[in-house]
C-alpha cells in the first residue's frame, strides 16, 4: 500500500508540472489555461507565467526559442480540463505564453 501511495503521490506531481499554452486573455487581468483538476490542480493554486522567446533566422524558421519567467497566476475557476486564473503582472500577458507549476 505504501509503494502505491507513493506511485499515486508521483503521478499527481508529473501531472502538476505539465505545462499548458494561454489559451484566450479574457481580460486585462484573466487568462484562460488548458489545466484543471484532471492535472492535479485546484482553485487558490498558483502557477509560473513564462513568454515564449523565439529567435528566427532570416527564412523564418525558428531556430531557437526559450522561455522568460514575467510572473504568476493564481486559478480562481477550476473546471476538469481548463481554469480560469487571475494574473497581476505589468506586462500584458498574450495567447501561447506557458504556465507552469511552481
């Protein structure tokens, strides 16, 4: 029983660091993000909210890309799949930044 608790205590953790995409700003300070209780998350979590940097060369093509850290968002509506969480960051957050858990 203790090696499948700690099993089921790993899976939630690996779930928890999934990362997920900004799916849609709702607002000056509402983001929508594709994780939700089905990754081990719930309301009142807080997560770390990365730009995406993508360096292209002179065709377009992308041939480098990191992520900064700009800030935190906390998930106010938590819903199986997708929440909706409340960001408080001076710059404005954009569709297909990365959230990440702490």
């Amino acid at each position: 029983a203790e090696s499948e608790a700690a099993q089921k205590l790993a899976a939630t953790q690996t779930l928890k660091a999934t990362p997920g995409k900004v799916l849609a700003v709702a607002g000056a300070n509402v983001l929508i993000v594709p994780l939700g209780s089905q990754h081990g998350l719930k309301s009142g979590d807080v997560l770390n909210l990365y730009e995406l940097n993508e360096i292209k060369d002179d065709k377009g093509a992308v041939v480098f890309s990191d992520e900064k850290l700009i800030g935190e968002v906390k998930l106010d509506s938590v819903q199986d799949d997708r929440s909706k969480a409340s960001y408080t960051g001076a710059t404005p957050a954009k569709v297909g930044w990365t959230v990440r858990a702490k």
